[in-house]
C-alpha cells in the first residue's frame, strides 16, 4: 500500500466513524428517552438524552476497524478496556432508562475501576509497588468517572472538554494504541457536538458522560506503562497531561463537595451548585460558560506543551498558572451570586 493509499483510508476512517456518530445521534434524537427539566436542571423544556450513545458505538466500531487497517494488534489490555466500557455504557443506558439508585451506578463504576486498574498498568510497575498503587488508581478512576457525569450539565461542556483531552492525549502520546483509542473517542464526539452545542437537540446522557470519564482517566494511567517505578519524581508527562486537562473539572467538583459537606448537606444528592451551574443561574450566557470551561482544559494541555516539567521552578510555575484561573473564576461566580442576591447554593 503507497504512503497516499494509506492516507486516504485513514482519512476515509475518521470521517466515516464521525459520520456514524452523528448518524446515531440524530436517530436517538427522535427515539431516545426524554429528559424532563425538574428544579435542578439547566434546561427548561424536554430534552431526549442518549446522545452518548451514538458517541460509544461509533467509539467501538472505529477502534475495532482502525487496529487492523493500520496492522497494530489487539492488546490483551485494550480488548479488556473495550469490554470495561461496554459494561459501564449498557449499566449507564439501563440507568438513564429507569432511574436507578446512586449506589448502583457507584457500584457498577467502582467495578469497572478495578478491572481497569488490574489490567492497564503493567506486572512489573504494581510488583514494585507492592500493590499500593491499587486504592489510589481505583480511587482516581471512579472519582473522574463521577465528576465527569457531574459536569455534563450544561451543552457542549463535557463533550467538548472530552473532544479536547481527546486531540491533546493523541498528539503527545508515544502508546499508539492508546492513541488510536482517545483518536476513536474523538471522532465519536465530534460527530455528537454539532447536535449539542450552543443549541441542544440531544444530551449526551450518563451513557456518555460515564465513559468518556472513565476512559479519560484511564488514558491517564496508562503512561505508567514506561517506567517500572513510580515516585513523585518520575511520574510521565502524559499522565499528567490528563490531569492538567481536566484540572478545572476536577476543581469545581471538589470546590463543590468540600462546600457541600462544610454546609452538611447531602453529597450524592443532585443539586445545582457547581461553580458553572451557579454561573448559568447568574444568568450568564450557557454557551460562554461552556467556552470558559473549555478554556481551562485547552490552558491545562498549553502549559504542559510550553512549560516542561523538568525542573522544581518550572513546575511550581505550571502548576501556579494552572490553578490561578481557577481562584479567578471561583471569586467571579462569588461577585456574581452576591450580586444576584443568590442566598443558598
């Protein structure tokens, strides 16, 4: 096969699995289950949900094509991972179909997180580590799993943050498998967003957001792959790639949770009071709180391409611009809720 042959067919790939995206998404547009605003939600009128699902099959049947075409082979870890997904994406279908309890998604997603961990990081790095490793990976896991499902909230927002982690992870990942996989994910997204975003015809639905978190956070261990002892020294740039990315996710679910608990209420209870949802109901534009948001993932993915870790100055550097948007953003929804007179979050 010539360089433009092959050229041709990879492009023919990724136009064709963000075709069929787009094509399931339209169709569970007017088939999917309804999602009917209540006090919590952001949207004001019936919605159907089921969007993910175009994005997760579209997912699935471009990674299953895309190894062969490009005579990579199928990993034990990355037929493990597929089958992982599978699992949590029909859990989450079957849970926006009949509205299960939390602890059965919780249950289902701390499952999900142990087969990932015991099948993604390699023998040797969990042998050196006597198996510590374990909590924290599983911890990690079902922690962005989760946050992710929290900020699916607004349109575009998680999808569109996913989208980003998604061309950063493969544009500076070494694993061309993993990279195949986040480029699958990708295409399966872009062929959801334009249904999403500003306007939404479709949510994505836990089916979505679930999987694209769980995969998210496991794009970020497999770089642990490389070494075969990790301390806070050696820690792989693309693991913390993932974390930069999704850092202003993962500081508005923990800003919110720490506030919840302080104020002693109810932590799996649905609510509205995430910093973005506290913004909408300052009544800013949906659509631009959706851009900060995805500002903070690509800012996370632009320091760890132009400032590298390599030194102690450099770092503390990173990590100061990293979180300075996030004090910023945290004061100006404060000025704002104060303004509007907004009394309980």
């Amino acid at each position: 096969m010539t360089t433009f042959s092959f050229h041709l067919l990879f492009l023919a790939w990724l136009i064709g699995t963000t075709l069929l995206s787009a094509i399931i998404v339209k169709t569970m547009a007017r088939i999917g289950v309804m999602d009917n605003p209540v006090e919590r939600s952001s949207h004001t009128k019936p919605t159907p949900k089921g969007g993910g699902v175009g994005v997760i099959t579209a997912f699935f049947i471009g990674s299953i094509i895309i190894f062969p075409l490009l005579h990579q082979p199928y990993l034990f870890s990355i037929i493990a991972l597929l089958g992982t997904v599978a699992f949590l994406s029909i859990i989450s279908w079957l849970d926006d179909v009949k509205q299960w309890s939390a602890f059965i998604k919780l249950a289902a997603q701390i499952i999900c997180a142990i087969i990932v961990t015991l099948i993604i990081p390699s023998l040797s790095l969990l042998q050196q580590t006597h198996f510590l490793l374990l909590p924290v990976f599983i911890i990690w896991l079902v922690y962005i799993t989760n946050a992710f499902n929290f900020m699916d909230g607004l349109n575009g927002l998680a999808a569109g943050v996913a989208t980003i982690c998604c061309a950063f992870f493969y544009y500076q990942t070494q694993q061309i498998e993993f990279g195949l996989i986040a480029l699958a994910l990708l295409c399966g997204l872009l062929g959801f967003l334009p249904f999403n975003y500003p306007k939404a015809e479709i949510f994505m639905g836990d089916v979505g957001s679930q999987a694209c978190g769980l995969l998210l956070a496991t794009l970020a261990i497999t770089p642990l792959n490389d070494i075969n002892h990790i301390s806070i020294n050696n820690i792989p740039t693309g693991s913390i790639l993932i974390f930069f990315l999704l850092f202003g996710i993962i500081y508005d679910v923990t800003f919110t949770l720490i506030r919840r608990a302080r104020e002693k209420q109810a932590l799996l209870q649905a609510h509205r009071s995430h910093l973005y949802q506290m913004a909408h109901r300052c009544q800013i534009n949906p659509a631009i709180v959706t851009l900060i948001e995805w500002g903070f993932c690509t800012w996370g993915g632009l320091l760890i391409l132009f400032i590298p870790l390599t030194t102690l100055q450099n770092t503390i550097c990173a990590y100061s611009l990293l979180i300075l948007p996030q004090i910023l953003w945290t004061i100006f929804i404060l000025y704002k809720t104060s303004q509007c007179n907004i009394k309980k979050w």
